[in-house]
C-alpha cells in the first residue's frame, strides 16, 4: 500500500473522532513529516507516511529527531493504516485523561 492511502484511510479516521488534519508544510526547512492530527483537546502528534519499505531521507529523520527532543511532541513513521489509526485511538485516550480541564 503506497503512503498517500494509508495517509487518507488515517485522517479519514482522525476526522470522524473530531480531529484537526493538517498537512504539514515547513517552507523555511525540508524534511518534515506529511501531517500534523490536533485532537479535540489539543493534544498534537506528528506523522510521516511511507508505503512498504519506502526510506526515510536523512532530512526527514533530522527532522523528525528534532522534533521528538521536544518531550511534549509525539512523531512518528507510519506504513499501515492500523498502526496509525492505533496512534490515533491511543492520543484520544489521551484526550479521556485531560477532560476535566
């Protein structure tokens, strides 16, 4: 499966539980990952889609390096639609915890 249907059947996904789907541009700097999901509460996570054995470039993995150094930042490489739409369930779990604020 190439990384543009798994990257649809995710945000397909995300936005039927309330998600923000953004595709991630960076114009000052190359390499960054294809989406970012904003939950309903706020709660953010970063994705980068790769069909199969599709590499990751030098740039994105800097980039995604940088990116995970901010402890409060989730990104990840994502190359099935189960794995992201887990990645999704488990940030709305998230949200589950922070109701209250």
């Amino acid at each position: 499966m190439k990384g543009s249907d798994v990257e649809k059947e995710v945000c397909a996904y995300a936005e039927r539980l309330g998600f923000m789907t953004i595709k991630f541009k960076d114009l000052a700097r190359a390499g960054g990952p294809d989406r970012l999901f904003i939950s309903p509460m706020g709660n953010i996570m970063f994705m980068e889609f790769k069909g199969g054995r599709e590499p990751v470039s030098a740039r994105q993995q800097d980039y995604m390096t940088d990116l995970s150094e901010h402890h409060c930042v989730d990104v990840h490489i994502v190359r099935n639609s189960e794995f992201g739409i887990n990645l999704i369930k488990w940030l709305r779990k998230k949200d589950d915890l922070y109701w209250w604020e």
